[in-house]
C-alpha cells in the first residue's frame, strides 16, 4: 500500500511538473514571437532611416549640381557669385544657408580659377569677399572655422590693423589680397564642397 501511495505520488509530481513546463514553453514562445516582432520593427526603423538618409543626400547632391552648374568648378568644389553686397558677416551667413561658406582658395590655382570666374561673373566691382579674416588674433589670419591657412595672396602685407579684418580678392591687383573693414558693403562668392 505504502509503495502504490509513493507511485501515485510520483505520477502526480511528473504531471505537475510536465505542466509547468508546457506552460513556461508558450510563454518563452510568445517572448520569442515578442522579441522577433521587436527586431523586425527595428529592422523597418533601420530601413527608414537608411532611406532618409539616401533621400537626403541625393537632395544635397542635386543642390550641389544645381551650384556648379550656375556657378564653376574646380577639383573637389564649386564657387558661386553673388552681385547683392553684403557685410563680411552677412555674406557668409548668406553662404551658409547655402550650405558652402565664403571663398577660401587654398592654392594659386584655385586663387585663379576664382578671379577669373569672379571677373567673369561680378559687374563692376572688381572686388569680393573671401572667407579668410583676423578677428580673433589681429595679424592671425584664419578660414571662416577659425583654422589657421597655409596659403596667403596678399597684395602686400595686411596692415589695416585691428580696423581691417575681413580679406577681399580685388581684380585691380589680379586676384591679390587686401584686408577691408568687415563692415563694408562688398559682393561675394561662396565656395561648395563637392562629396
Ligand atoms: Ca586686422
């Protein structure tokens, strides 16, 4: 009688435990379905914001095209001119909702290409902001983002002092440098990079 009491007793305990393992199977079943629903909408987000990305991108890029078709390209950037005079400032927060900044030739060559496109495109005045200024550092001349240039086509030496911190390309001197009041009216063309 004892053993059949300990048989059923073991029979009882096999069913509960069977049962109780069913049970935490449907529910690692339905975490599983829970946590793969999860990735797919990760996957969709991903997928989205890949998507937008692109989108936008080629957006900038037909913006882009749209600049070096009105405007010329040299290398790896685009120069634009614009007839309408602005303060330093102004002009190149003009350029910057653009997307590009003031024109900064890095070199003779580009410091050419944008005199002659400059002549080219800018009536009457031979002059037009560039973005190089001393601000910061009187003497210290820096790109627009404050980071010092390795090449310089100064007329002669700056010397408007403190007065004088916004650099101009003029025509008279064929694409030579002069430092202006920043708070002249002058034209200005912005430069683009290209991707
Ligand atoms: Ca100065």
């Amino acid at each position: 009688m004892a053993h059949g009491g300990l048989l059923i007793c073991l029979f009882i305990t096999i069913l509960v435990l069977d049962q109780t393992n069913a049970q935490s199977a449907k529910l690692k079943g339905k975490k599983e379905r829970r946590s793969k629903e999860k990735e797919k909408d990760g996957d969709l987000k991903v997928q989205i914001d890949k998507l937008w990305r692109e989108v936008n991108s080629l957006k900038e890029m037909q913006a882009l095209q749209t600049v070096c078709l009105r405007g010329t390209k040299i290398h790896k950037k685009c120069y634009l001119a614009f007839e309408e005079t602005k303060h330093f400032h102004e002009a190149n927060e003009d350029c910057i909702a653009k997307g590009g900044t003031l024109a900064i030739p890095r070199d003779t060559e580009e410091n050419n290409a944008l005199r002659d496109y400059g002549k080219k495109s800018l009536h009457g005045s031979g002059e037009f902001w560039l973005g190089v200024n001393d601000m910061v550092n009187e003497g210290k001349f820096v790109d627009v983002n404050g980071v010092a240039l390795t090449y310089f086509n100064w007329e002669r030496s700056p010397n408007g002092g403190k007065r004088k911190n916004c650099a101009l390309l003029t025509q008279a001197s064929q694409g030579k440098w002069i430092d202006e009041v920043c708070r002249s009216l002058k034209k200005y063309v912005c430069e683009f990079i290209i991707p």
